[in-house]
C-alpha cells in the first residue's frame, strides 16, 4: 500500500480557497490535538495553508481529544465540526480505535463518516499514525486491520488517505531520522516525529491542491453512496439534560474551564444519588470528565439486572480531564427504553474519590 490514495480532487476545498476562506478541521486523538508541550502534527500543515494561500482567510478548528476514538467522535462531530462549518476535516483514529472491537469501530467511523458528508459542504480525508501495536504488522509488510477498514471506507466515499505512519517508518528506515527522535514511547512522536506526519500530510496537499490535476481522471462531485453498514451510527445524537430526572444533590456546572469541548456537566459527589431518563433507539452511552477521582455507578437497562461500572485508572490519568465514553448497550431492539443510574464509590484502591460529572448522554438511533 502507498503512503498517498488518492480518490478525489478536493474540487469544493479548492473553490474555498479561491474565495479566499477556508475553514480545516481536525478529530483524532493526543497524536493530533492541540498541545501545551509541543506542536503536533496540525500545526505545520494550518501554516502550509497560510503560506501557500496568502490571499485566502484559514480557520484552525481542532477537535481531537487525546485517549478519545470514533465512537465518541460521532457524537461530537455536530457541535465540533458540522456547526462550524469545516470545510476540509482531516480523521485521525487508526490508533486509538485499534482496540476497539471490529463491529464496533466500524459503524462508529462509517456513522462519522456520513455526518460529515451529508450536507455536501465538507471534504474528507484519512490520515493514519502509528502506535507499537502496529510493529509486527508493518515490518512484515502488511497494513494493520485498523488501517485496513479505514482504507474499505475510503474507497467506498472516494476519500483520500495519508498513511503518515508508515512515511515516517520509512524514514527510520533510510535513516533520515532515529526511532528516538520519532516515537520514543511507542505511541506519542517529539517534536521531529510531529514534522514527519506534517511533512507527509504536505507532501500529499502539494500534489492535491497545486500540482496541475488530471480532471479527466476524477469525479467533480461524488454523491453519498449507500452505507457500506445498515447499523452505521450516522443517526445519532444526545439527549438532554432537561430530560433526566433526578435524586438527591445534583447541579449542572459549566465545564467550559475543564472540558472545553462540552458546555455543562451534570454532577454530584454524593455516594447514592441517583438519576434516570428514557430513550427512543437502538443504543445509549455516556461521556464522562473522567480521573482517578471518579465515582463509578451501578444502572438498570429496561428494568434488567444491576450493573456496576469498574474502569480503569491508568497512571497517566489524572484527577479529571479525561473525556471519557462508557458504553450501557449499541445493539438494543430499536424502540423506546428506560434507564435507572446510581452513584457508587467503587471500592477501588485507584479511586481516591467519589465526583460523577457527565458530559453527555448519547443516543444510538
């Protein structure tokens, strides 16, 4: 497989350009979000934009959430990408999708995929990093199975690809550049490692947006094809806090400070409190400010046996900050369906307290 598929010709992004403003948006995870510590790989390609395009207005919308995948993205991508009307959104989860569950990972992508596409406004493209679980694969010449789906959606939506992982492998390779100076835990590239992706991501923008294109070779507009998945999430969206009812100390907080990319959280820190609410579709999941300070729950599904969440609190995970997605079911019987939560402590030696601060509840249709 080559570094760049090429599957369109980007007709409407460069339109935009020529009328001199531009809107990019970003969603993936850490590798891809907006650091405090370092300029990961969106920084150098926003300012090829500016340079490259003197005369046109660039807008930087970056989404991604680090240890976040395409299930949570698919909720997110209305308020974080759609509303702002981006016009080129690069999708960056080949790495933190790679545990999740083949079924799983592929309706959450193809869902986000058609959300995207729908209103006819925003151009796609796949761009795929690299984390160690990738290393037995790749140094046998094969494609990782989380690359490989990606690659089956992109040449069903006409999507271009950019497998930045395996250009800067390639670089290793040549020596051009240390696996130190690369990727030195595995997952999280330095600074050089982040111009890799970002060179790579350029080289393909050159070659896509100011080489002389082939237009007989290439659809001007592709239309969206029918679901690769009937059980595609495209249809989802999120219910309400209005809605919820509520038992004991509860408040709704603005989580603007800590959770930039949620407007309220519903909280409380009282061991027993308790909450319910009804749902018209096939799935529920809730997102959480999630750290080791983090009550779990127990819950009801339909008047079902009780539940008890049990997750785990890695030793990067902090105190909170972690937006978080819990799954209570994504395969129900289509229909209407009640849910009963209550908050527990966990009994955990990692958990040091008892916060519950839900960010959203999303609904699966």
């Amino acid at each position: 497989m080559e570094t760049i598929q090429f599957r369109n010709r980007l007709t409407q992004v460069k339109s935009k350009l020529q009328t001199g403003q531009l809107t990019l948006g970003f969603i993936g995870g850490s590798i891809t979000a907006d650091s405090k510590v370092m300029a990961n790989w969106p920084e150098p390609v926003a300012r090829w934009f500016v340079e490259s395009f003197p005369h046109a207005r660039i807008t930087v919308e970056n989404a991604a959430i680090g240890a976040t995948g395409s299930d949570l993205a698919v909720f997110r991508a209305d308020r974080e990408l759609i509303n702002r009307q981006c016009d080129l959104i690069f999708i960056e989860f080949a790495v933190n999708d790679y545990n999740t569950p083949s079924e799983q990972r592929m309706r959450a992508r193809e869902g986000l995929i058609r959300k995207l596409l729908a209103d006819g406004r925003s151009e796609l493209v796949f761009v795929y990093t690299y984390c160690q679980k990738m290393y037995e694969d790749m140094s046998r010449g094969m494609v990782p199975a989380s690359i490989v789906e990606f690659e089956e959606l992109a040449e069903h939506y006409g999507i271009n690809t950019v497998w930045v992982g395996l250009h800067a492998w390639q670089e290793v390779k040549k020596g051009r550049m240390t696996w130190d100076e690369w990727l030195p835990d595995g997952l999280h590239p330095t600074h050089r490692g982040s111009l890799s992706y970002g060179q790579c991501v350029i080289d393909y923008l050159v070659k896509e947006l100011l080489a002389s294109p082939d237009e007989e070779k290439y659809e001007i507009y592709i239309p969206l094809a029918a679901p690769l998945n009937n059980n595609h999430w495209g249809h989802v969206n999120t219910l309400s806090f209005d809605e919820v009812q509520l038992e004991g100390p509860w408040m709704i907080r603005r989580a603007a400070a800590h959770m930039p990319w949620i407007d309220q959280i519903l909280s409380t820190s009282a061991i027993g409190a308790k909450l319910s609410f009804s749902f018209t579709g096939k799935g529920v999941a809730l997102a959480f400010d999630f750290g080791k300070k983090s009550a779990e729950f127990t819950y009801k599904l339909d008047g079902g046996p009780a539940i008890t969440s049990c997750r785990d609190r890695p030793n990067w995970c902090g105190d909170s900050g972690w937006f978080r997605i819990y799954w209570i079911a994504d395969d129900l019987e289509d229909g209407l369906h009640h849910m009963e939560l209550e908050v527990v402590h966990g009994n955990r030696e990692d958990c040091t307290g008892t916060n519950f601060h839900l960010g959203l509840i999303g609904i699966v249709k």
